[in-house]
C-alpha cells in the first residue's frame, strides 16, 4: 500500500497500484541482497559522469514487466522501443476526507 496502492489513489491512478484481476499492472522483480558499484557506462544515460560514481550499493532491480510483459532484465531492455503508452488520470479531489 505505502508504494503503490495509496500512491496511485493519492493522483488518480485508479487503474494502478494494485494486482487485482482488470488493473494495469507492472512489476519490479527486486533481489535486496545484491550489492553492486555505480558507474557511468552501467547507467542508462548519454551522460559520461554519475553524481554517485564509484558508490557501493546493495539491492538491485532483477526484472521489470510492463502489462505482463518483460522489458528489462538483469539492466537490458528487452521490449522494442514504444512499448510504454501515455496513462489518463482522474483529477482527486484533495479536499474530499
């Protein structure tokens, strides 16, 4: 609930957060053992530098599915490019208890 569920309530995402039959949704297989060293050529950017160049890590993204289907696994993008699509919101109320 505290990093899906009441997030997507919180900006109107009342088809994510949840696993339930008919929800949109996508999984992050995470390993919270694995430690690795940040670097520059191991991140998914054009950027030659990273602010935590050198840092020591433990816990690592395994996989990611998006919809039920693999796009990333083991830091490798998987799916073809265009994969991801644009998600509607409903508008909360805030002031609403």
């Amino acid at each position: 609930r505290m990093m899906c569920a009441n997030p997507a309530q919180t900006f109107g995402f009342t088809e994510k957060g949840t696993l339930d039959p008919g929800t949109d949704a996508d999984i992050v297989l995470f390993d919270p053992n694995e430690s690795y060293t940040i670097t520059a050529e191991d991140n998914a950017s054009i950027s030659d530098y990273s602010i935590y160049e050198g840092r020591e890590v433990t816990g690592r993204v395994e996989r990611t599915y998006l919809r039920g289907e693999p796009i990333a696994d083991d830091g490798e993008i998987v799916a073809d490019p265009g994969y991801g699509e644009f998600v509607a919101r409903e508008r909360p109320d805030w002031e609403a208890e």
